[in-house]
C-alpha cells in the first residue's frame, strides 16, 4: 500500500483566510516547482479539508487533533518577526491611535485572524470604537496597502514585515503594533510515505520567491517568505 501512495501526487489545500491567491499562473508555477524537487502536488480549489498537506494560518488549529503532524512553520519575509501593525499616511503627522477615532479602516477580512481580528483589536484596545460600515475588506494585503495610498482609507492592518517593506517608498508610518506572533504551518497527513514526506519537506524548505515573475509564492499570504522544519 505504501508503495502505491509514493508515486501518487500529493494534494495541499490552504487556508485562504489570510490571503493568497489560487490563480492559474501561481497554482502551475507551485506545481511545476514542486514537481521539480521531486515532490509532486496538486493544489485543491475544492474539499481543501480532505488534502494530503494543509496550509493553517489559524491558532490552535483544530486540523492538528485531527490526523494531522506538524512538521513546518512558515517565516515571513525578510526573515522579519510576524506582527499585526496599523498603517496611516505619514503627511498626517500621527504618532499614535488617539486621533483615528471614526477614521475608515481597510482589512483583509472580518474571517482572518491576523488581518481581520487581531487588527481590530489593536484599535479596541486603544480606545477606538468601530464602526461597522467605515471597515473595508479588501480579500489580501495589496488592495489594502491600495486603499490606504489612494485615500480611500484613512487607515489599514498591515502585517509588520509587509508594513516595513512598504512604508518608506510609500511614505507611511506604522502607529501601533502588535507583540510578536507565530503563525502558519504546513500539517501533513501520517499516511504519507516517509521518503515523500523527506522529499516535500526539503522542497518546501527550499521554496521561495525569485523575481517580481515569480508567482508561485502568490497561493500563500503576502507576509510569507518561506517554510522550515518545526522545531
């Protein structure tokens, strides 16, 4: 039996509440990749539940008490800590949440942790009350940054390691911040055979992101520079 699996492709849904895209270009380019390091994969759009290997940018996920290991974590870009940051334009000479009281706010989602909950609460925790109908979800990290630079906006949550990517050519300047979070795994099913399980997580560690051209990094969130071994 095991040595049928070990020529099958493997499948690996994702948890898309944190961003990603599932387009065709970045779906073919992971795939061809993956196949290349001798660790073949096919990315479900559907029944992502069922997967071989799943993507959780969630805590506690439940996925782990449910035949799921643990084996990678990912890293963000530029090796940089993971935070949640709020963004505003640095022409408005803000140094802090007190004045966005009322202020419209881009997300990526009210279903995100990161993007959505966490970056809400950098704000109730300062004091500032929501309003529902000034709150813009924009479904990734780049129509928020977008909103934000056109004025469309008056302020946006940002990962930190996108928002100090982005700040100084943009002119931005990040007014709060979160402690530093650990989020986002790849949790593979202990069925996989234990010479394809080696092979993916050498491919896996190997991944990453080469030239603007590049699109296979694209299925993961914005904030993602690549996988490691869990410790």
């Amino acid at each position: 039996m095991a040595s049928s699996q070990a020529f099958a492709a493997l499948t690996l849904g994702l948890d898309l509440t944190e961003g990603g895209r599932l387009s065709s270009t970045a779906i073919s380019q992971f795939e061809k990749y993956m196949t290349q390091q001798a660790c073949e994969i096919k990315v479900l759009t559907k029944n992502v539940i069922e997967s071989d290997i799943y993507f959780s940018a969630q805590l506690n996920n439940p996925k782990r008490l449910l035949s799921y290991h643990s084996l990678m974590k990912a890293n963000a870009i530029d090796n940089r800590p993971l935070t949640m940051s709020i963004l505003i334009k640095s022409s408005t000479n803000l140094e802090d949440l007190s004045s966005v009281q009322g202020e419209r706010l881009a997300i990526i989602s009210h279903n995100s942790y990161l993007g959505g909950d966490l970056g809400k609460k950098l704000l109730t925790d300062a004091g500032i009350k929501l309003i529902t109908d000034k709150i813009y979800e924009t479904g990734d990290y780049f129509g928020a940054m977008s909103l934000l630079l056109h004025g469309d906006v008056f302020i946006a949550a940002i990962p930190g390691p996108l928002a100090k990517k982005w700040q100084i050519h943009n002119k931005l300047t990040i007014i709060a911040e979160s402690e530093v979070l650990y989020l986002g795994e790849l949790l593979f099913k202990p069925s996989i055979p234990e010479p394809m399980i080696e092979r993916c997580i050498k491919a896996f560690s190997s991944l990453a992101k080469v030239d603007r051209r590049d699109k296979k990094m694209s299925i993961f969130p914005a904030w993602l520079g690549g996988f490691q071994v869990s410790e």
